[in-house]
C-alpha cells in the first residue's frame, strides 16, 4: 500500500529526475551549438533554439517546460549529425537524450546517405 508520505516522495522524485533530463536536454542542444550541428539553420531559428533553452533552464512551469522541452527536441532531431566537429561522445549524448525521450532508434544514427 502506498501512502500519501510514499506518493508525495514519489513524485518529487520523478520531478527531480525529470528536470534532470531537461536539463540534459539543454546541454545536449548547447553542445550540438558547439560542433556546428545547426549551421544549417536560419538566423532567427537559431535565435528561437537559443531562446528555448534559456527558457527551459528558467521555467518552473510545468506546461511550460514541456512545450519548450517539444520544441528543443524538435530542433535537435534536425541536427547535423556529420559535421566535422562531431565527436562520438556528441552522437552519443544526442542519442541518449532522444532515448530519455522515448524518440530514438537504432536506425537514427545511420541517417547519413552513402554513396
């Protein structure tokens, strides 16, 4: 049986762990910043992806967070994956963020065409 003690523990730690993985999410997008995965991106999308992570860090509203969090994951799905600065630990914490989300598949990482 549990209690409301147990329930009310419960779900602060879900939101502990959520947040975490929100905030991994922002790290995520920071670090496809860095290696030029969204060079492909116009000016102001790239000003929206940059406002949506500020955003997401500062929000504790928890509609919020998830519509920011939808649109941050929306962005990342369009990284460029094969750029020249990419490290595997980039592809790797991509992946794992877009697993966290319930977004990933094995075959998202062989996108690329080969020719």
């Amino acid at each position: 049986m549990i209690t409301s003690l147990d329930s009310g523990h419960l779900q602060s730690k879900f939101m502990h762990m959520h947040n975490q993985l929100s905030l991994m999410l922002v790290n995520t997008a920071g670090q496809l910043l860095q290696v030029h995965a969204f060079d492909h991106f116009p000016d102001e999308q790239i000003a929206r992806l940059n406002g949506c992570m500020q955003a997401l860090v500062s929000t504790s509203n928890t509609s919020k967070q998830q519509e920011l969090e939808l649109e941050l994951l929306g962005y990342c799905k369009q990284a460029n994956l094969y750029t020249e600065m990419t490290s595997s630990a980039s592809l790797q914490q991509w992946y794992t963020i877009m697993s966290g989300y319930g977004m990933a598949t094995d075959a998202m990482l062989f996108t690329e065409e080969v020719i």
